[in-house]
C-alpha cells in the first residue's frame, strides 16, 4: 500500500473574504454596465461567462488534486513488483 494524502476540501476560513468581495463587486459592477449601455441579452452573457469561469476554475482545480493519486493508485493496483501488470504476473 502507498501512503497518499489528500487535500480536504476548502473551509469557510481558508476562503480570503476580501478577495471574494471585491471579486463580486467587479462582477456585479460590469453587469450593471451592460445592463445600462448595451442591453438585458448582452447581461445575461454575462452571468453564463462568470458561471463558465467558476465552472472552469473548479474543474482545474478537482483535477490538479486527483490527478497524481489517481496515477498512484492505478499503478499501485495493476503492476506487480518488477512493473508488469497483475495478468502478466507468474504468481
């Protein structure tokens, strides 16, 4: 067995609030503007873009995390100890 540690999901004290805030502001700041200066279609874009963006932002996250120990896992459960993987194994 391989010893694998993982890193636990983020608290609510691992989030910086300040950055979140004005995060939000920016974004709620643009919304607005396009609201007012172009049109309500061009708002919604918007939000699906900024919804995207998280979207994306997690997904790159989850596989940063997982990838090593999924590559650790996989390999520790299919080969052997010369490298082959268990079918090919004589024991």
């Amino acid at each position: 067995m391989s010893d694998i540690s993982v890193a636990g999901r983020a608290t609510r004290s691992d989030i910086h609030l300040g950055a979140l805030g004005v995060a939000s502001l920016a974004f709620l700041a643009g919304l607005v503007y396009l609201d007012t200066t172009v049109s309500g279609r061009q708002a919604a874009l918007w939000i699906v873009g900024g919804l995207l963006g998280l979207t994306l932002y997690h997904a790159s996250r989850s596989a940063a995390i997982s990838a090593p120990i999924s590559a650790v896992s996989s390999r520790a459960a299919c080969m052997d100890g010369f490298g082959l993987p268990a079918r090919f194994s004589a024991a």
